[in-house]
C-alpha cells in the first residue's frame, strides 16, 4: 500500500514537473511581448521582425503603402468583426488555452520572402496550434467582392484553404514539409465540410531538426491576380521538442519502477 502510494505521488510529480518542461522549454508564446489593451504590432516600427522565448519571426512593412507581410501580433479579442478591418483578429477571440498574445500571418504562395519563423539554434519542433483570422474565415464562410463562399450555393463545391509548413536546416536545404486545412469542403458528405474556428495542433515533427519554418498559404479560389481567398492565419504556442519530454519520462519512470520492486 505505501509503495502505491509513493508510486501515486511521484506519477503527479512527474506531471507537474512535465507542464513546468513545457512552460520553460517552449520555443515561443508571444506572452513576452508587450502590447496594449486590444492592440496589435505589424512592424511599422520598420524593425524587421520580433522575437518571441527562441525564435525570431520576420516581417516586412511597406511604408509606401501601409501595408505588412510576414508575422504581426494581436491580443485583440473581436472574433465578430469581418472584413479588411480584421486582418489582426483571431476567430477564437484569443491565444491558445486561454493565452492573451498570438501572431498573425499574412503571405501568398507567390510571396518572395513567405512567413518564416528562425530558430536560434537547429530544434526538433513538436508542433505548434494552428487557427484562422477573422477576415479569412468570415471570408470563405459568407463569401465577399473578392472571394467566394467556399461551397458555392449548393455547398457542393470541393473547396479548401491550406498552410503548407516547410522545415530548413541551417544551409536552407529542405528537410521536409507539414499541410494543414484550415478550410475542407473535399468531402462526399457535405456535413463533414469544416472552416476552422478554434485551436489545432499541427504535428511539425516529420520535418526533423530545422533552423527555420516558412509558411506558405493556397486555394481553391483563384482568379487571374492569383488567390482569392484573404492570405491571413493565426498561430500560437510553438511547443517544445519531444526529445526533452522523452527523457525526462524515462527518468521519473525509472524512479517508479524502482519503487515498484
């Protein structure tokens, strides 16, 4: 019985020390970086990007237009508002597991320099959470002057808005690449047809070791300047490598496994 128990005990340990692993080791939350009440920062400053816990995430302002590319960061809460005017919105109406801060992204398959996170050091990511801007989603929800309701007017339309994550290692050679639907309307049954509207994860561990993650968007929806579809996603909370977690389990394991004997 007191074996049990002590076994009881450091099984909650380990978990405890396992979401402290979590909290410590993660590659970047956007909770270290400062904003106003309902506020966003689209690289205006002409500072070329943030970094965020491990990682640098780049952006470009274009000052002729007042427009940016690349990664902002928002805590606005609006998952209502629509249009151009929600660009900076997240549909979830915050971060991740209730997390205050979150980065936006904004990039064709076309852009010469697409979103791209830079490790500081060559990292096997676990993964990231994954949502949809407000523009996008209400976008290929209801449809606008530029887009289409994804459907179409029958819902039959095999729609679908995909982020394409490709890994680089140091020399920029390509070690692999992760596609997640952020809208799927391919389905046989229509009421299996999705538009994203909270946080996913998105398994990043097939591309191996990498220094860096460029994010690269597409649709269905295309015209003759290209996608139709607004160029907009939402990530948060990059989670840490597995290797870390891996071993500290064998640890603790092994420390259970002694009390067990």
């Amino acid at each position: 019985m007191a074996s049990e128990m002590v076994m009881r005990a450091l099984a909650a340990v380990f978990v405890f020390l396992l979401c402290g692993v979590v909290k410590a080791e993660g590659i970047a939350d956007f909770e270290d970086l400062s904003l106003e009440t309902q506020s966003y920062w689209n690289g205006s400053d002409g500072s070329g990007g943030f970094a965020s816990g491990r990682a640098w995430f780049y952006n470009h302002y274009n000052t002729t237009y007042g427009s940016w590319a690349g990664f902002a960061y928002s805590n606005i809460s609006d998952s209502s508002a629509t249009g151009w005017t929600s660009q900076y919105n997240a549909i979830t109406g915050g971060g991740q597991g209730g997390s205050t801060n979150y980065a936006v992204g904004y990039g064709y398959e076309d852009e010469m320099q697409p979103p791209t996170m830079i490790l500081e050091e060559p990292t096997l990511v676990s993964g990231l959470y994954v949502t949809n801007n407000n523009y996008a989603y209400y976008s290929m929800r209801d449809g606008d002057m530029f887009a289409k309701k994804f459907g179409g007017s029958t819902g039959g339309d095999p729609d679908w808005f995909l982020l394409t994550m490709t890994g680089k290692d140091e020399l920029g050679e390509i070690t692999g690449s992760v596609d997640f639907y952020l809208a799927d309307f391919r389905f046989a049954d229509n009421q299996m047809d999705y538009i994203v509207n909270d946080w996913r994860f998105a398994d990043l561990s097939p591309l191996g070791v990498v220094k860096s993650v460029e994010f690269c968007l597409s649709s269905s929806d295309m015209g003759t300047w290209g996608m139709n579809t607004p160029g907009y996603f939402v990530i948060d909370i990059v989670v840490p490598e597995p290797a870390t977690l891996v071993f500290m389990g064998f640890g603790v394991l092994g420390v259970l496994r002694r009390c067990k004997r």
